[in-house]
C-alpha cells in the first residue's frame, strides 16, 4: 500500500510500505492494505511505516489521516523524521502546548495535548 | 533647449535608472521561482484538507450540533476584512488592487448598515486604507521581518482570528488576497473563510470516522483558517513578486525608450552647434 506525509509547507514522504501505525487520537491503530477507508484524527505521538526495506519513524503533531483500501495519507500539521527530532524540537512543542493550554477554554483537551507530547517524547527516547 | 552637457547628464541618470530596475527584475525574477515552488508544495496538504473537510460539512452540516465556524453565529452583522498586501512597493498595481477590492467590500457593507472590522497583513495596504477606513482598523500583522513564509506565520494570523472570533468581536471573516495566475495577470480575490464555504458538489466518500464525524470537523475547521491563510500568503508572495517583475520589466523597458529618445536630442544638438560655428566661419571669411 501507499503512504503519503503531507505537511502544510510540502509533501514529507511518499512510499510503498505494508503497514501504517498511526497515532489516532482515540488510540493507535495499524492500517494494512484492504483497511476499512477511515478518517481518524491524530494525536502527538509516532507514526511507524513498516516497509520490506525497514521501518521508518515520524513525530507527528496534530491533523488527520485519511485510509483507504489502497493507502493511507497523513495530513500533519507538523511532521518531522525521528532521526531528525531532537529533545529542542519536544521542548519547544510541549512549550507550545502548554501556552496554547494556558489561554484555552478547553483546558481538558489541553492538558490531553500536553500529556500526549510528553508521552510522544518518553516514546521517542529523548 | 537644454544645454548639451544637461543632456548628457540626464542621459547618465536615466541609465543609472535603468541599471536597477533590471536588477530589481532579475531579483524578482528568482524570488518569484521560489514563491512558485511554495506555493506548489503546499498545494496537495490543502487540496486533500479541503476535500475532506467538504465532505464532513456535507454530512454534518445542516445538523444543529455543526460547529460555529462552519454554521456561523447566526448572524452577519460584524464583518472582519483580512487584508493582505506586500511589505514593500514598487510592484506595479499589485497593493492597489488588493486595496481597492477591499475598499468597495467594505463600503457596501456598511452602506448595508454593517460594521466592518479590518485586520491588515502588509504594511502597504494600511497605508492605503489609512486614508477612509482608519477607524475600522482592528489590528496589523507585520510581516516585514520574515525572511521566508512558513507555515507558522500562518498558524499566527489564524490564532488571531479565531481568537478574534471565540470572543464574539466578528461574525464574518473575509480574506483579501491576490491570486497568482501569471506573471502578467494576478487576480484580486476575496475568499470567506468563517464562515467555512465549500464547494457543494464535493463528492461524499464513505468512511469510517474517529472519533465522530462532528469530533474531527470542529478539530479540521481551525486548521482549515489556518491553511487558508497559507495559501493566500503564499499566492500573494507568488503574485507579488510576479507583479514587481513585470513592473520593473516595464520600467527598464521605458528607461531604454527614453535613453534612445536623449541621445537622438543630444546628437541633433551636437550637430546644430556644429553647423552654427561652420556657418560663422564661412561667413566670416567671405565678408573679408
């Protein structure tokens, strides 16, 4: 199946892989090729695309990805690979959610943000 | 008449002239590639965002649960223009024609008895606007210290808006912006984005959804402001840059006419000057 990574400023990746687990935001699921087509939205976390070749890693904050029989596509607000990402990059994330959940109404959902990043980091070994 | 040495001078000036704006083209030339390329690269994320979000409102949108940003506050009483224009002039008819769609929205509206709130992006269109519509101004973004455009410049402007928005300070938002569609021809465009409009004829896909269908529309329509924005900066950049290079091509083509037209008077004055001393010479000599 395909994969496409879709950032607002360019398209990440595109890729031939057998499997997609995507952190959605009511919890993770794994799409494979003949998926029921879904629309999930994400949550911060890690984005794995298990090819023959090996598995390549993203953090993705924030969007949604849309799966369907023959691919999956993630619209990220903010994707970036993981060998890229680096313990500024969370901070500076979690520092964002936690400015965005200072001023929110919405404090539960917030909060959720900002547990989610620091779990997206814990889970990223920074 | 002026004299031969005036002549030569202005013929100096007019070329020191035509040395920048051919420069200034060929600057804007390059940037204008790299407005292209941005533009172009942003294009699939809002593609497929739009699409989804104009299935969803399809399905979700006539409910009474739909969410304000897509159904509105019911009313359309306060009206907010987002104004985008450049940093920087010299670019033909570029932040006019922005200023100008804006201006006549804005007077129909309120000769319609609405209030009008303007939030300007670029300090060119607030110079423009200053001069009527001064007191409607609500707030100014300034872009003047950004080197590249990027998604978060964006997410700022939609942050405000919305913020805006949460507050009750609008009920319509309404986005000026020029569209690139060459380098000769940028379309002044006025794009609704609160509430959301999309196409109707939006094909509606089955799908499952997670969390609920209303759960990831009010989770969409945010991010939706914010790519709007992004495209409408973007198509700005492109069309600004597109819009100074034709200007300047314009200019230094006018610059070359005008030295052609010097030196063709400076050459006519040589030779008059010529002529006049030959004249007195010979006719010194047969008066001897």
């Amino acid at each position: 199946m395909r994969v496409d990574i879709v950032t607002p400023e360019r398209r990440l990746a595109s890729a031939d892989v057998s499997e997609v687990q995507i952190p959605g935001a009511d919890g993770d699921l794994t799409a494979m090729e003949g998926h029921a087509p879904t629309i999930t939205t994400l949550r911060p976390g890690l984005l794995r695309a298990v090819a023959a070749g090996g598995t390549t890693t993203y953090v993705v904050t924030g969007g949604f990805a849309e799966i369907t029989s023959a691919g999956v596509s993630v619209l990220a607000e903010r994707a970036v690979p993981l060998d890229e990402a680096n313990g500024a990059l969370f901070d500076s994330l979690i520092a964002e959610a936690r400015e965005a959940a200072a001023t929110t109404d919405d404090k539960d959902g917030a909060e959720k943000l900002v547990a989610d990043m620091i779990a997206a980091r814990a889970a990223a070994g920074h | 008449m002026p004299s031969l040495k005036d002549l030569k001078n202005r013929i100096g000036s007019v070329k020191n002239t035509r040395k920048i704006t051919k420069a200034m083209q060929m600057v804007a030339a390059a940037k204008l590639r790299r407005a292209q390329e941005n533009a172009e690269a942003a294009r699939p994320y809002a593609e497929r965002m739009n699409a989804v979000m104009a299935g969803l409102a399809g399905s979700v949108g006539q409910s009474d649960s739909a969410p304000r940003l897509l159904s509105g506050t019911g009313t359309d009483k306060v009206h907010l223009l987002v104004v985008m224009t450049a940093e920087r002039g010299l670019c033909g008819g570029f932040n006019s024609s922005i200023a100008r769609l804006a201006r006549g929205h804005a007077q129909r509206l309120l000769a319609a008895g609405k209030t009008v709130k303007i939030l300007t992006v670029g300090k060119k269109g607030r110079e423009q606007l200053r001069r009527d519509l001064a007191d409607h101004f609500v707030g100014h973004v300034d872009l003047s210290e950004v080197k590249r455009l990027g998604y978060a410049n964006a997410q700022a402007i939609a942050r405000d808006i919305l913020s805006r928005f949460e507050q009750g300070e609008f009920d319509v938002a309404t986005l000026f912006f020029n569209r690139f569609q060459s380098v000769i021809s940028q379309i002044p465009t006025a794009q609704q984005v609160i509430p959301a409009v999309f196409a109707t004829d939006a094909p509606t896909a089955l799908y499952d959804y997670e969390p609920s269908e209303e759960g990831i529309l009010a989770d969409l329509l945010p991010r939706g402001v914010a790519t709007q924005v992004f495209t409408a900066l973007l198509e700005n950049g492109a069309s600004e840059q597109g819009a100074r290079m034709s200007a300047m091509d314009n200019a230094t083509r006018n610059a070359g006419d005008m030295i052609n037209r010097l030196t063709i008077q400076y050459n006519r004055s040589r030779q008059a000057a010529i002529t006049k001393e030959l004249i007195e010479i010979i006719s010194g000599a047969e008066a001897l």
